[in-house]
C-alpha cells in the first residue's frame, strides 16, 4: 500500500552549514519535507573538506549530511538575494539556522522578523553556548567536546584527554534539533501556532553525558578517563585475547558467574572480590590480570563464540569495514545508495511510510535557477 511520507507537504528553509542543522534538515528529508539548501556564494564549508574525496572529486564529509535536498546559491549581503531568502523563510513551515547568534537577525532572517508575519512558523537556531552571555563563542564540536567536559573522560586512562573519533557533540544537537522541530510541528497541528526551538551544544553535550553528568550533579563525582572500561559496571571492557582486543560487557552478577565459567575460572564468581557488582568495580585492577591471562589462551572469535553462547554479550572492536561487514552479515539494510552515492541509510525503522531518498546531495546551486524562478513568481 502506497501512503504518504510523513512530513509530506512540509517546507524546510535549511539556511545551516558543515553538520548539526544540515543533518537535521536531512532527516526532515529523510521523512519527506521538501528541502531547500541555502548556501552562501562559496557553499556549504564541508564541500571543501577533503580528503577523502568521491571519484567525481566531492568531499565526502558534504555527502554526510545533504542528501534529500535541492540547492540554491544565495548572498545574503546582496540586496536581491536577501529579498529571496525572505521569500523562502516567509512560505516554509520550518527555518533551521546555524549561524552565531544575532546574524540572522541582522539580514532580517530572525525569528521575531519571521513569526511576526507568520505565527505559525517553526524556527529552529542552533548555537554553541546560547543567545545569552554564549553568543560570541564560536560554536566548532572539539571546542564544545573540550569545554564540556566529553575530552576529559575519553581516552586512555591517565593519558592524554581524547576527542570522539566523529563530531558527535554536532551529530547529537541535530538529532535533537530534530525531535524538537518535530514536537513543534505536533504542537502546531493543535494551538496553529509555531514557536522558536534552540538547540545548544554546549546544552547537548552535557545532557549526553548521561550517567556521569548524574554522577556529578548528585554524588559530587568527577568523572576522568578509564580507557574502555566502564566507571559503574565491571567487567564491561576490552580485554586482550591471543589476538587482540575483546569487548566483554558482564553488566550483571549472573552474566559475571558465566563469563567466569567460560573463561575456566568458576572460582571468581565466589572470590569476595569480585561477588557483587560494586566489589568488581572496587577490585577491577586484579580482577584484569586475572580475566586476562585465561583469555590468552584462545583468539577472539573463539571466545566471542563460547561467551556469547553462554549468555554474555562480546564481540570484536572493528574498524569501518568490519562494521559494515556486520551490518550486512546481520542482513542489516544499513547503506542507502542513490545516484551513485553511498550515504548510511537512515536508521528510523517506520514500517509503515520509511525514510526514502528521493535525491542525492546535491551540487552547489544545482537548483538555483529553479527555485529563485519559483520565489520570483506567485505564492
């Protein structure tokens, strides 16, 4: 049965850059909102962000996030060109903007200027640190990763602070760029009014912190770097097998007494140390060695075998091409390819109106002509 995407009919003004409001300009895509990409004359930054590059020369990092999409060139510091983003802002039902704080409103793009002609509007602005006292922080995800507290539990323990392997502090604050937009949508099919949705990322760091940000708030504990290992639940790390490392997630004293037995070290789960949870965690620095010696005795795949068998969860730490491997062993239908370019699928599994890609990435200004045709012309 052919149904309707479910933002079918939805306007999306995407006047964002390089990877938090671009991504969630591309799941209101994904869903089926029409898109339309404002890039400054020099486009979108990530276009120039390479290597790697595709065979046709595209940086890959701009295919990451612009897919779904329809791309028109416009200058905001021209008089005409702003007259057109207007018009685009004044007919679609959502603006996602990236900017610092204060630029839109500078070319009259701001929310007030906006929702003063149409209440029903829905304006999502993404900064780093707020429209308050923040603003004139520059917004770039290792400076939030930094400054938020993310460096200082990531890496080696008692290395060097670590940043995430991918901009995750972006990745995250689009994610929940989108949500809100989508709750605002919803909120709006009820009153028929818009609102104003701001997605920090110093705000989204911190809320991602998750447990160790609850730690801190109500036990005082300051969190730092274990490496692999967990700082509540142990054993839930990597550990080296004869021929490298093995994630063992034992996130419970049953799964803990099987590991034990797997591993032909039944008497551990009875060891005084190491019989509850919270003794695991006190002892964890003899209880590796421990772990560790017994597991050198076979391979990896070998033990991934025995302790998934036995009810606890291990596996492998893959690089890229492992993990897709996965993916597609699993029959996991994780890479969307359209037009010659890959992209990882959306991952929102709605069984009844999926995401679908209609259009690829799209070139800059690709669809310029047409669209500024189309803001000249009648509503």
């Amino acid at each position: 049965m052919d149904r309707t995407a479910p933002l079918d009919g939805i306007l999306v003004a995407d006047f964002s850059r390089i990877l938090a409001g671009p991504l969630a300009a591309q799941t209101l895509g994904d869903l089926g909102a029409d898109v339309v990409k404002v890039e400054a004359p020099g486009g979108d930054d990530t276009r120039g962000w390479g290597p790697p590059f595709a065979a046709d020369g595209t940086a890959t990092y701009a295919m990451a996030a612009n897919r779904n999409k329809r791309s028109v060139v416009l200058d905001l510091r021209d008089d005409g060109d702003r007259r057109l983003a207007r018009e685009l802002a004044r007919r679609a039902d959502v603006v996602i903007a990236n900017l610092k704080p204060g630029a839109m409103e500078r070319f009259g793009l701001g929310y007030e200027d906006l929702a003063a002609e149409d209440p029903r509007l829905v304006y999502c602005a993404i900064n780093g640190f707020g429209s308050g006292a923040g603003a004139p922080m520059p917004g770039y995800d290792p400076l939030v990763q930094a400054v938020g507290g993310l460096m200082s539990v990531t890496g080696a323990e008692g290395g060097d602070p670590a940043k995430v392997g991918v901009a995750l502090v972006d990745v995250i604050a689009g994610l929940n760029a989108t949500v809100g937009i989508l709750a605002a949508l919803r909120e709006r099919d009820r009153s028929g009014h818009g609102q104003m949705v701001e997605i920090t990322l110093l705000g989204t760091v911190l809320a991602a912190l998750a447990n160790q940000a609850t730690g801190f708030l109500n036990a005082g504990v300051v969190p730092r770097a274990l490496g692999t290992r967990h700082p509540s639940i142990e054993p839930f790390a990597t550990y080296a097998c004869a021929d490298g490392p093995l994630m063992i997630c034992a996130g419970n004293d049953r799964q803990f007494r099987a590991l034990a037995g797997v591993v032909g070290q039944p008497e551990l789960a009875d060891d005084p140390r190491f019989a509850t949870n919270a003794d695991r965690v006190e002892h964890h620095a003899a209880l590796r060695p421990l772990l560790e010696r017994a597991l050198a005795r076979e391979d990896r795949a070998t033990w991934e075998a025995r302790l998934n068998e036995a009810g606890v969860p291990a596996g492998p730490v893959n690089d890229l091409a492992g993990a897709f491997g996965l993916a597609d062993a699993l029959g996991l239908d994780v890479v969307d390819d359209h037009g010659g370019v890959r992209t990882p699928a959306s991952p929102i599994g709605l069984y009844d109106t999926p995401p679908v890609t209609r259009r690829p990435p799209p070139g800059l200004d690709e669809h310029g002509d047409a669209i500024r045709a189309w803001l000249r012309g009648p509503r």
